[in-house]
C-alpha cells in the first residue's frame, strides 16, 4: 500500500471515528455471510465460464475456496449514511492464498457517493453479460484500491435531461513490470428521458495508467502538473516510444450508448460500447469495434414465469484501426511501456475473452469475434443461470494464429434455497475448441447468511 493511499485511509478512519457518536443513535444494518465451494475439473484448469469474471477470486487450478463477507450499514438520517464492507478469500493454488475481496468505506447522500478502498462494481443483467456493462472493467479480476467519488443517481439539468458522472484514482500495487502504477479514472454521461417508457444514455470513461517505476525507463513523471496533462490525455514532449509520443501514460476509455425501452411487460435494453486507446480509436476509426448486446428483464410484479432474463451480445475487436500506418494496430490491453498491460495480478482487468501470454507481458490474443447467450430462470426455491459462448480468436496483427481457434465455453447454475439454513449451489462447465481437449468441471457451494 503507498503511502498516499494510507492516508487516504487514515482520513476516512478520522471521519468515522467523528461520527460514532451518531451512528449509535441512528439505524444500523448488519449483513454477513460465509461459504465454503470445492471444484472438480476433467483438466487441469477449470472451464473458463466458472472462473472468468469472478473478481479475481481464485485461479483456474483451485480446488476450492471459503469466503467470509460482512457489510455494515448506518443511516445517519434520511439523506446521508455511511456503509462499511469488507470481505475475504481462502484458496489454494494462487501464490496469495489468503487475500480480501473488498475492503471499503462509503458515504452517500442524495447527490453523491464517495468509496475509499477496494469495491467490486455493482452486477449488471444478474451477471449474464460477458463484460457486467464495463468492455474494460468486467469483474475479472480483483477490484482496485482507490478513492472514487461519482453521482449517487443521474442529476436532473431539466425534467427530461440528467448527468451522470464520476472521478476516481487507484492504485496499481501488485507485482507488475512498472512499479507503483497509478490509475486515473474518470467518466461523464448525458440521458435524455425521452417519455416515460423510453430513454437514451450517451458516456465516455477515460482510464489512464500513468507514474510508476520501470525498470528499463525509470521514474515516470508524477507531479500534479503531470496528473493534469494525463486529465486531459495530452501528448508527452520527449517521448521516444509510440506509446510516450501518443500521450503521458497509458490510456485506454469507452464510448457506451444505450437505449432502454419500458413498457409495461419489463426492460429491454440496447447497448454498445466502442473501446479506444488512441486518437484513431476516439475519432472511430477502428469501428466496428467493441460489443453489441441486448437484455431484456420481465415485469416481476405482473409477471409470474420462469425465465427472470434473457441476455445477447456480439463482440468484436477485429478491426483495431486496422493493420497498417501510425495509427493501426491499437493492440487492446497491451502497452510498450506499461507491459503488465490491462491486468492486476495477471489477471485481465476487462473484457475476458482476452488474454496473455505466460510471461503476463504480453497480449497473445486480442483480435476476436464472439456471440454470447445468457439465461436466468427461478422456480420456487429454485435459481438457475446459464451462459454460452462462441469465440474465434485470431492472435493479434503482430503475432496473427496460424489458422483460427474457435471455441465454445459453457456454463449452467443451479441454486436452492434452503431459507434461513443458507443456499446451495451447483457450478457445471464445460469448453470445446481447437487446440486443447474438451474440459468438463463441476463445483458444489453452500452458503450462510445471517
């Protein structure tokens, strides 16, 4: 932990201290739960689907996991509280078998919401979605220590037109190639309620990997001077690299829109978003890039069936502002500089489907096209999930495969509630390709609540 962000952690500690003596007073909510899960594999490497997007919580050679969560919540008065997480892993083959899962601070009130430390991001489309609604922060790995202060809810500028927006810095600190990585992070959003059953959201994100040591350029500049030219993703004067002379730093973003339509059988939602992480990118030039998806979520208050929601999308990240000139080949996640790339702790921060090489430097397939399926159901005591993949990995330009991989990644979930005795839930997997045998796994979980 640097020391920047232990005090970032000592001012909030100050801030709760100050308030306990009315949060005695006021409502106070306690949520814990334990649980304990055991995997099986025909390989040696769990299906991707039963690993993938898990928050980093195990690897694909564990054999199993316990995990400890409590979350505790105050309510100041009606428009201001504070809630306090924390949650842990215990797992084997993983080189920090005991590690958190979140440990954070938050204060909201009607306008805002301030996090200090370490939160996942809230699950989107009941975890059905390839990337949970972020191309490059999908939930694959462990969420990053930091300070993010963002809007509690869309803030109206007139009856149809709202803002969303959020700013946020994180702290790179596992082992990677640049030491002391920082992260800036930043995104703004417009929604036009156009009436009651439709509306449209148009966001830019903005992650800039900046500062750090390396070992082969040295000390990267970190002043606040410097914080400002990467703010505004602006070029490096002395740059020798493509990447320095692109920008200070590393950056990467997201253009998203989406559509929601509401009637009054349920949600349906229409998205896409286009990733970048050069001046190519941001003026398009590498479209079709990015993910296509649809969800549709029933009304549960009229609605009595079985399936709870239904989920597709097509990825694609083919074009990358093509093969040639100064500007092609974006080479998502990868950095000539930042060579740990896109990743925490070896694993890909955003969209899963792609990956590294062995030395985790290196990007060795980013260049894919994929159709996804996802399906929620529930019966009574009953909770189901399945997701299905097709994927066609190419390589990347610089290193294309020989002949392209196609491959097919299953998922089902079956849980039953046992009500106030806790959840028991069973994993099954199973992926098919080119290039590997076919993998089958299973894993069986029980959970307590109290």
């Amino acid at each position: 932990m640097s020391m920047n962000f232990k005090k970032y952690y000592i001012l909030f500690l100050l801030i709760f201290i100050a308030t306990q003596t009315q949060l005695f007073s006021q409502d106070l909510e306690i949520n814990s739960s334990v649980s304990a899960t055991g995997y099986l594999s025909s390989e040696d490497a769990i299906p991707f689907w039963m690993v993938s997007n898990q928050n980093g919580a195990f690897s694909s050679e564990s054999n199993g996991i316990f995990e400890a969560e409590s979350i505790l919540s105050y309510k100041l008065n009606d428009k201001h509280s504070i809630e306090v997480g924390g949650s842990f892993f215990l797992r084997d083959e993983i080189e920090d078998e005991f590690q958190r899962n979140e440990l954070y601070v938050q204060y909201s009130n009607k306008y805002l919401k301030a996090t200090i430390g370490s939160k996942n991001a809230d699950v989107f489309a009941k975890g059905l979605s390839v990337v949970n609604s972020n191309f490059l922060m999908s939930g694959n790995s462990r969420a990053l220590p930091g300070l993010l202060i963002e809007s509690n809810s869309p803030t109206k500028l007139t009856n149809s037109l709202s803002i969303d927006w959020g700013i946020a810095h994180y702290e790179m600190n596992d082992d990677r190639f640049v030491e002391d990585t920082k992260l800036h992070y930043k995104h703004f959003g417009l929604i036009w309620d156009v009436n009651i059953r439709n509306s449209i959201k148009g966001e830019i994100a903005h992650y800039a990997q900046w500062g750090g040591t390396s070992p082969e350029l040295g000390d990267f500049p970190s002043s606040g001077s410097d914080f400002f030219d990467v703010f505004l993703a602006k070029r490096a004067n002395d740059g020798t690299t493509s990447e320095q002379r692109n920008a200070l730093g590393n950056h990467l973003g997201i253009y998203n829109l989406e559509y929601t339509y509401n009637p009054s059988s349920g949600k349906f939602v229409f998205y896409h978003q286009h990733p970048f992480e050069d001046g190519s990118g941001t003026r398009l030039a590498n479209f079709h890039d990015g993910i296509w998806g649809f969800y549709f979520e029933p009304n549960f208050e009229n609605y009595t069936n079985f399936i709870t929601g239904v989920l597709f999308e097509f990825v694609d990240t083919t074009n990358q502002s093509g093969n040639t000139g100064f500007s092609g080949r974006d080479n998502y996640f990868n950095s000539g500089v930042y060579k740990s790339g896109w990743s925490y702790e070896n694993n890909i921060i955003g969209l899963p489907f792609i990956f590294q090489d062995e030395s985790g430097l290196l990007i060795s397939n980013n260049r894919l096209r994929a159709l996804h399926m996802g399906v929620s159901a529930s019966h009574k005591k009953w909770a189901f999930k399945t997701k299905i993949s097709f994927v066609e990995n190419s390589g990347t330009y610089v290193v294309p495969f020989p002949k392209k991989q196609k491959v097919f990644y299953n998922y089902f979930q079956a849980q039953y509630s046992l009500q106030k005795l806790g959840k028991i839930t069973m994993h099954l997997g199973m992926d098919m390709g080119e290039g590997f045998s076919d993998n089958y796994g299973a894993g069986l979980q029980y959970k307590y609540s109290f």
